[in-house]
C-alpha cells in the first residue's frame, strides 16, 4: 500500500472512501475534485467533498478519519502528509432540485472510490453556473464533457426541469466552440 505523501487526488479519494465503506458509512466523493478526476487534472482543486449520504453523526466521520491521521480543523480534515484538506458536507446527494442519478465506482491499487457519474458531475458545475452565475463552473462543465463521456441529452432534460433552458444552451454553444 502507498504511503499518504505518495497518493494522487484519486488514489487517497479511493483510499478514504474504501476505510468508510469498511465501516459501513456511505459517502460519494462530488465538486471541484471530480472535476479535477474527470479532466485528468486539467482543473486543479484543493479539496476532496465527501457527501455524508445518509447523514451519519459526526463523531463517526471524525473516528474514521482519525483512524487514517487525520485531524479535523474547522470544519475540514488535514493530513500532516498531503496538502489535500477533506471535507463532508451533509446529503442530500443531489444536482439542483434532483438526486444524483449515478454513483460510478473507480477502482484504483489503495482502494475504491465512489464518485459521482461525469454527467452529474456536469450537471452539478452546471447548479452553480445557473444558480449562481459561477462561470467558472460553467468552464468546469465544459472540460468535463470534453474529456468524458457525457449525456448530453439527460443534462438538457435537467436543464429544463431547473428552468434553464436558456443557460444549458449557453453551455452548449461554448461546449461547441470548444470541442
């Protein structure tokens, strides 16, 4: 097994997520690190986002994550041998007014990591663009659907469930000129 300084963002992503599957805690890595997992690390985040699924109680999260030395700071995990900080914001898992439609599985050599799938990755970027005006979300989306298989079509019937006809063909203009 790989020592923590060794990993890459997927690697300790799988590494953290196998130990909570070990304990029975659901959690699904989403944000800017699937992002930087789906574009090879194109983009770069910081921070690993761990969804704590099914809401369990904090002190089990932190009981985990001392087990692999980590310490919790503020509302974030640090490891004296990774700048990576790890959080996990509660659940629901969900894009917008919907739930995450697909959990993918990515099996690496220090474990398996639960992610959420590239296209509710993009869906995701895509929250923030349309809710918040984040166009560097919008960028985020775009790279994703560049370097990942993506459905284009269920991302314009989401689209237009939020109401965001409008903005979805924004992306889809920018995705095109990109592409």
């Amino acid at each position: 097994m790989k020592i923590i300084s060794e990993m890459t963002r997927l690697e300790l992503a799988a590494f953290i997520s196998s130990a909570f599957q070990k304990s029975n805690i659901d959690i699904v890595l989403s944000g800017g690190s699937c992002v930087s997992i789906y574009s090879e690390e194109k983009y770069v985040s910081g921070d690993l986002d761990f969804v704590n699924v099914m809401f369990t109680k904090r002190d089990r999260i932190i009981t985990v994550m001392d087990s692999l030395g980590f310490e919790e700071k503020n509302r974030y995990f640090r490891h004296p041998d990774t700048n990576f900080l790890v959080e996990f914001p509660p659940g629901p898992l969900g894009v917008g007014e919907e739930p995450v439609k697909q959990i993918d599985e990515i099996k690496t050599e220090t474990g398996i990591l639960r992610i959420i799938s590239p296209t509710d990755c993009v869906k995701d970027r895509l929250a923030w663009y349309y809710y918040d005006d984040d166009t560097e979300c919008l960028h985020q989306a775009i790279l994703v659907s560049k370097c990942q298989p993506v459905d284009l079509v269920e991302i314009e019937r989401w689209s237009r469930v939020e109401d965001k006809t409008d903005l979805f063909k924004e992306f889809l203009k920018e995705f095109k000129k990109r592409f």
